[in-house]
C-alpha cells in the first residue's frame, strides 16, 4: 500500500473570490461548495502588483515582494535597460518546498509558477515552470520520458500557453483534465508527504475570454465549472484526513483601458525618443530576428510608428517593463545610462508626480504616485521601481507602450485584481480575510514545523502547536542566465499572447 501525503496545495492560477462566491450563489461549483462546507470563505488578498510571479513567490516564501525580490517576471532595474527574466535563483528568501526539504520531508512539485529551473530535490520530484523553451525542466531527468510512457501529461506549461486560438477554451480543458490524471499517476507512482500542483487554465481563459462587462462571459465561468469538476475528481483520490489546502495568487476583473505610461512620460518630456537602429514589422509586431542581441532590444522600449525607440542617453524617468505598476528613474551610477543625479532625484519625482496628478479617467484618477518604501519592506526594496502606481481603479492597466495615446484600448478584457481564494479540507483555519503570505507559515505549522523569523505572513491554522521560529534564510539574487536570455524573445511572445506584453 503506498503512502498517503501529510499534505496538498493545489493551486488554481488567477481564480477570483468574487466569482467563486457568485457561483455558489448561483447554485454552482459542488466542489467548492463542499470545501466551504457552509462557511462563507474570505478572499486571499494578494500582494501588490497582483500578478502571477510576484504572487506565487509570496506564497511559497511567507514574504512580501519588499522581501524576496520578485516584483514582476523581470528584473526591474536592470543596469543594461534589458530586463532579465526572474527565476527561483532570484528569490530572497527560501522557497516552503527547500524548507520541507531540510526537514526531512518529501515534496513534489507539479508547474508551479517561477520554480525553474529544477534542482535535485532528496526523495522528491519536480516539473517545473519554465519561461523557456527547454527539456529540462523536471528532476529526476527520467520524469519526462515515465510520463509520455504513460499516455500522461508531460509538457511544460509554456508550450502549452494561449496562441491567439480561438478554440483554447476546449484546449484548456483537455489540458485540466489531462493534468488532473497525471497527478493521479503521481500520488499513487511517487509518493511523498507534500504534494504543490498549479492549474494555470482558468487564468489565461480570463484574460482572453472575459468580455467587456464586469460580469464575465460565458466561456468564464464554463472554465470555473470545468475545474470545479477537475477538482473534486482530484480530491476524492485523497483521504479525507490528508490536509489539502485550494489557492490561487490573484482574482479577476474586466480591463477596459490601458494607459501607455512610457507614451505620457514622452509628452511630458521625462523620456526622449531617437530613431530606431532597425525596423519594426509593419504591423507593429516584432519581426523575427536571427541575432539574439538585435532581437533583445526590440523590447517595449521600441515603438511601431514611426520606428523609434528610446533614449536613454536623455531619459529621465520610465516604466521598466509591463505590469509592474512602477516607475523607475534613470539614476546615474545605477543605469548604464544613467542621467539623474542625487540631488535632481526630488525634482524629477515631483515632475512624475504632478504629470500622473493631472491624468484624469471618467472623472477619476487612475493612479496615485508613491515612493516604493511606502508599499514595499525588506532586503531586497531595491530591486523595486522607484515609484509605485497604486490603482485609483482597477480596471485600468499601466503599459510601457511608446507608441498610440495615452489612452488606449486594452489588449485583453480580463486583467487581475487582489481578489484570490483560499479553502481547506483536513485542517482548520481561521476565519478572516488572509493574504498570501500567510499559506506558507501556515503549512509549516500544520506539518509542525518551523516558520522561519521575520515571514510576513503569519499561520491560519487553528490546531497547530506553537513552535519557536527558525533563523531567516535570506539569499542573494543570483546572476543573469544566459540560457534563458538566449531564448527571451519567445518567451516575450508567449507572454505577449497572454495580456503581459
């Protein structure tokens, strides 16, 4: 008889309290339903920016972005301008499936967001999540190849991303299916006292099939009930005694503008512009380029039309890459090209300040402008943009688009909110509206384990034996990799047929 696991987190990608609770107030999502088990659940509230790298590094830290480093899936204030893209190694602090590990208990890891790439894990086994087209991304090597012999799910979750395939809706449901019965194989196969697994269906359905109402469409909530089905298949494969937890990182929402940040730092006159060195497919897309070094700097910092890009030489202040939710200044001695002084930095965010004060949206302002140390705390502040966006309204997204009006139309209707959820089965928690932080202490305190000093979040288990907290294992940010910037340009193309770019 094979081992049953101390404990499982199945992770839903970018499910929403609010719709969930409407489900059940329309009498749908059985699964959930008896998850709740006649409780009213409270949200998940994540941290800000509510996006998937950040969110997902919270959870398995116990820490805040100010903390572990990951404030979009880039670096945010790369000297070179470039973004590198963020991995495990970036983390500043040590991810619950490293502590487990210490402790002595097996853990699997089944796509869960920013844990490439994989390393050896004791008793263990990992399918990672690379941003790069890669085989290697799962420990042992042999998992792939025991999968695909097996009929089972094997592809790594960038392969298997939105295409702009107006049929994804029955794709991503063959996939959630799919993914349910490989993790099936596994329970039973590999055996290990921590199951973490990731659905990231239901997020790319949001944003690509939403609408433009605040209520989603109809291919929404299908998704919803799809994995609401999954789910319950999934669980009853479990004891009912083994504690599964049921998270996501962020909610949902409708996105009806996109305000191009860069666009209206040009107007202002905070970032200049210069012909570009080479040219931009007519169609305003990025052309395929053979050189890596060429095709690297046709970021967002190039625009369609006319062919321009920016520059940096006489560039003040920019938005570093999408979806961060920030501005971040052109410093001299921090930026290759850096231009702004200690003494100019005041003046040059009073300028940003008063620029973002005087935009105004149906009457609203869409953002209020504050310096990263009011929103952000921990070793690794630095690594944020200097300023924050703090939304006025949620349904208008910051973009680093140089090009078109201030104002535009959004690429995608569904665009993330704070909103995510939290349900258990097998451990009590406390009844209260929880961020995400708190998962990771309380995992720990279920397992009767450590929490390591100063996490941001704190246990929500009821049952838990108080135990004195571990030394905080804080890490340095590692360097580039140069594996994954060989490949960034498709990844920025996958990410970009997701709404991030």
């Amino acid at each position: 008889m094979q081992s049953k696991p101390k404990l499982v987190l199945i992770g839903i990608d970018g499910a929403s309290h609010t719709l969930i609770a409407r489900g059940l107030q329309q009498g749908r999502l059985p699964t959930f339903r008896s998850l709740a088990a006649g409780r009213s659940p409270q949200p998940l509230l994540t941290p800000f920016p509510p996006h998937t790298a950040p969110g997902w590094t919270s959870l398995f830290t116990g820490v805040s972005p100010g903390e572990h480093g990951v404030y979009q899936f880039w670096e945010l204030q790369a000297p070179g301008y470039r973004p590198a893209l963020s991995t495990v190694a970036d983390f500043g602090r040590e991810p619950l499936w490293r502590s487990l590990e210490r402790h002595g208990l097996s853990v699997g890891l089944f796509h869960v967001p920013m844990s490439h790439p994989p390393e050896p894990i004791a008793d263990g086994y990992m399918l990672t999540w690379p941003l790069t087209p890669t085989l290697g991304y799962a420990w042992p090597r042999s998992l792939i190849g025991e999968l695909a012999e097996h009929g089972l799910h094997y592809q790594s979750d960038l392969m298997t991303m939105y295409r702009e395939d107006e049929s994804y809706l029955e794709t991503a449901r063959a996939l959630i299916d799919a993914k349910v019965d490989t993790l099936l194989y596994l329970m039973d196969a590999r055996p290990v006292d921590a199951l973490f697994a990731v659905f990231t269906e239901l997020d790319r359905v949001s944003h690509c099939y939403w609408g433009g109402e605040e209520a989603p469409a109809d291919e929404v909530n299908a998704i919803y009930d799809h994995m609401d089905a999954a789910l319950g298949r999934l669980l009853a494969a479990i004891d009912d005694d083994v504690a599964v937890l049921v998270v996501s990182d962020h909610g949902f929402g409708v996105c009806r503008h996109k305000i191009n940040v860069n666009a209206l730092l040009a107007e202002a006159g905070l970032l200049a512009t210069q012909p570009a060195e080479a040219p931009v497919a007519a169609n305003g897309r990025k052309p395929h380029f053979s050189d890596v070094e060429q095709a690297l700097s046709a970021s967002w910092f190039r625009a369609a039309a006319p062919n321009r890009e920016v520059d940096f030489s006489r560039t003040r202040a920019f938005m570093p890459a999408p979806g961060c939710y920030g501005i971040t200044l052109n410093r001299a001695g921090r930026q290759r090209q850096g231009i702004v002084s200690d003494t100019e930095a005041g003046a040059v965010i009073r300028e940003v300040e008063a620029v973002l004060g005087d935009l105004s949206l149906d009457g609203d302002r869409p953002f209020e402008v504050l310096p990263r140390r009011q929103v952000y705390r921990g070793h690794r502040l630095a690594d944020a943009p200097d300023l924050i966006l703090m939304p006025g309204r949620w349904d208008a997204m910051p973009a680093p688009d140089l090009q078109g009006p201030v104002f535009d139309a959004p690429a995608q209707a569904g665009i993330h909110r704070e909103d995510g959820i939290l349900f258990a089965r097998g451990l009590a928690l406390e009844n209260r509206a929880a961020r995400v932080e708190d998962v990771a202490p309380t995992v720990l305190a279920h397992l009767g384990l450590p929490a390591q000093a100063d996490l941001d979040g704190r246990s929500l288990a009821l049952d838990a034996p108080r135990i004195a907290c571990e030394p905080a294992q804080r890490l340095a940010r590692s360097p580039a990799s140069a594996a994954i910037g060989a490949h960034q340009v498709e990844i920025e193309r996958r990410l970009a047929q997701l709404g991030y770019l």
